[in-house]
C-alpha cells in the first residue's frame, strides 16, 4: 500500500510548487468526515473553503449528478438546455432578484460582476467611457486572475504578475468614512465580503454593511456583495448579508452553490442591472451547462430543506462560545459567524494545524496567523464536542 509520503512525492514530481497543504493524502469522504490513503480518518474543519457546506459525497447531490450526466452533460450556451431555467429561477427566488448569470468559478462569478457594475457604469450612470472605478478592500480575496490579483493588498499574490488593470480604488475594511471619501463620479461599485475569510475572517462593526449600502445608494454606486465563502448558509444565515438586511446590488455566490460536486458559480441582481448584457458581451461554453444546473438545483434543496443555515446559527453560536472559554495566552482572538470562525493566535498558525491533522482534525491557516474552522453544516453538536476536545489538547500542551 502506498503511503502519504509515497503520493505525495510521486504528485511533485509532476505538479507545479503552487500550494503549501498538509502533509496528507485523501481518497474518500462522507458526511463531515475524509480518509486518507493509509485508511486514517479526519473530521474535515475546512469544508473545501465552504465548498462542502452539505458533506461531503451528499447522496441527494450525488443523485443528480448522475442521472443527469447519463442524459446531457453540454450543450454550450449555443443552444438551450432544460434545466438552466429552472436553476436560475431557483437562485432568483430564493436570493430574491429578478436575473441571473451563470458561471463556473467563484473568481468567474466576480469578473462576471466588474464586467456588468462597468457596462452599467458606462450605459446607466453615464459614467466618461473608459473611466468606471470599482472600490475594493485591503486584505481582499476574490479569486486568482490577474485582474483580480492585480487589486489584492497582498504582495505575494501580486508578484510576478502585472502589469495590472486600472479602474480600482483600495480602502481599509470597515472604515465607513473610507467608502464615503473614495466614491467619486467615475465610481459605479463598491466590492466587498461581509466576513473576509482568506484574510483571516475579519468580521466588521455592527451595522457596516448596512451603512456601505446607505452611501452605495446615496451615491448611485453598485454595492457588489461577493458571498462565494460567506454565502448558502455558511455564517447561520441563507447570505451574510442578511444579518443586516444590507441587499446587495449584486449578489456574487459560488462554492457550496454545487455541494463540491462541480464548479459551478452565479451572480444575480435586478434587470435594471443585468439588462445592459446583450448577447455576444459575455459567456462561457459551460456556465449554466445542464449538468452543473442539475447540481445546483440538488445543491440548494439540500440547504433550504435540511435547514443548514440555521444549524450553522445554532451550533455556530455554541461552538465559538467554548472556544473563547479556552484560556490560552496564544489566542488573541475568536471571531465569526456561523460555521465560520477564525482563532487569530500570537504566533503562526501552521504548527497548530499540523497538530491537530494528527489528532484527526483538518483545518487550514489563513494569514499566517489565524486558524480557521469551518466544518460542513451538516456537522452534529457531539461531533463538534468531540473536535472541541482535540483542540483543547493542542492548545493546552
């Protein structure tokens, strides 16, 4: 039997040195919980970065996908298919918007918003051609392109990799007067997470979100909302967004929008918004392909009908409780909502997680500095007591 190491060394031979994970190797999941190939079991706290909000392997989800892949996989948006309406229809009524566009990944779900705040910049605001600015955040993540890359604040993610797009205006995160003194008459959006999770789940002043949209509003500025990791259930609400009643403009979801099934990633708005894309402006031959719809209508079911928003409110709320009661000079802060929750230590982070993958706990570092827990939402109150316990081993050694 191969071991990790024995994967892991034959996969670097042939893969490009762009990702730093643990030192394991998996090959089955179910439910909250993986295997590697040496047959040890792990909780998963990482959720494939929200991906995972129903389980892994979730057979409803599962269900779908094959029985759609064994009738149409493509067709590209050169023809119809029949269950892109009903996907999108489904998003629309639930996210409560009248369009929606979809994509592929959660950094295509975002260039697919720059793309229409810009156009209706352009053809609605009347905005100079060429001239549209979108206001982003410090301590950003909105995916990997290089136009996205190229308004991170992080260094790294930049390296190597302009020149860049112009049209972006950075401000710090939670800093109202920020937003106020950027906007100009070129502004047409405003980009945000209402928790910034690769940054290290940084959660805003009550109310925040709520005021950003007072001042996109009086401004005539787009507040573009991007839940692809905040979104369907993850923080104890459907959308982060609604702890505040904050509707965005444009809602950007992705991730858990297919169970981890398929990449599969939307945007919705109004159609006073959406209606400035005219055939030929934008696609992609597999956004809204019949078998990523089939996933995303399982998808969604899945997390309206198991109430996974509200699990993730009533043990998100429990979970973050005890882990502020772990006295432990190294942790200088627990933050979060839901399921997603970040410990902010006075010292890296990586060696915390080491630790706990021996304990049979996964979770991953964000920022150096912060260890984030983000289980699926299927997750029960003793698994989480058992996680808990191994925890409280690391921390407390």
């Amino acid at each position: 039997m191969k071991s990790n190491k024995d994967y892991i060394e034959f996969t670097e031979k042939f893969s490009a040195n762009n990702y730093h994970p643990l030192p394991v190797v998996l090959t089955r999941g179910r439910g909250i919980w993986v295997w590697d190939v040496e047959g040890k079991k792990y909780l998963d706290m990482l959720s494939g970065y929200s991906a995972l909000n129903q389980g892994h392997c979730h057979p409803r989800i599962a269900g779908a996908l094959k029985k759609q892949a064994d009738e149409l996989s493509l067709t590209s948006r050169a023809f119809h298919n029949d269950k892109m309406g009903d996907f999108l229809e489904k998003i629309c009524t639930l996210a409560g918007y009248e369009k929606a566009l979809p994509m592929n990944s959660g950094a295509e779900a975002v260039e697919t918003a720059i793309k229409v705040a810009r156009k209706w910049g352009y053809y609605k605001k009347k905005v100079k051609d060429d001239c549209a600015e979108i206001i982003i955040c410090e301590n950003n993540f909105h995916g990997r392109t290089t136009t996205i890359v190229g308004f991170s604040s992080e260094v790294q993610y930049r390296d190597g990799f302009g020149p860049f797009a112009p049209g972006f205006k950075m401000i710090p995160y939670d800093d109202l007067s920020a937003l106020d003194n950027a906007i100009s008459e070129s502004t047409v959006g405003f980009l945000i997470e209402p928790i910034q999770g690769e940054g290290g789940v940084n959660v805003p002043a009550d109310g925040y979100l709520r005021k950003c949209q007072e001042i996109c509003r009086k401004n005539n500025v787009l507040l573009i909302d991007d839940e692809i990791q905040t979104g369907l259930g993850r923080t104890g609400r459907l959308f982060a967004y609604e702890y505040e009643n904050a509707r965005p403009d444009i809602l950007v979801i992705g991730k858990a929008l297919s169970g981890g099934f398929y990449p599969v990633s939307a945007i919705a708005c109004d159609n006073s918004i959406m209606e400035v894309i005219k055939p030929g402006d934008h696609g992609s031959t597999f956004g809204g392909n019949p078998l990523a719809s089939a996933i995303g209508i399982a998808a969604l079911d899945v997390i309206i009908e198991e109430k996974l928003a509200q699990r993730a409110y009533e043990l998100g709320n429990w979970f973050t409780d005890e882990l502020r009661k772990i006295q432990n000079p190294k942790f200088k802060e627990v933050r979060g909502k839901g399921l997603l929750i970040g410990i902010e230590l006075t010292e890296k982070a990586r060696p915390y997680c080491e630790k706990l993958m021996d304990l049979g706990i996964l979770a991953k570092e964000t920022h150096d500095m912060v260890v984030r827990f983000a289980p699926p939402l299927i997750i029960k109150k003793e698994e989480l007591e058992w996680a808990l316990d191994k925890i409280k081993q690391v921390f407390n050694t």
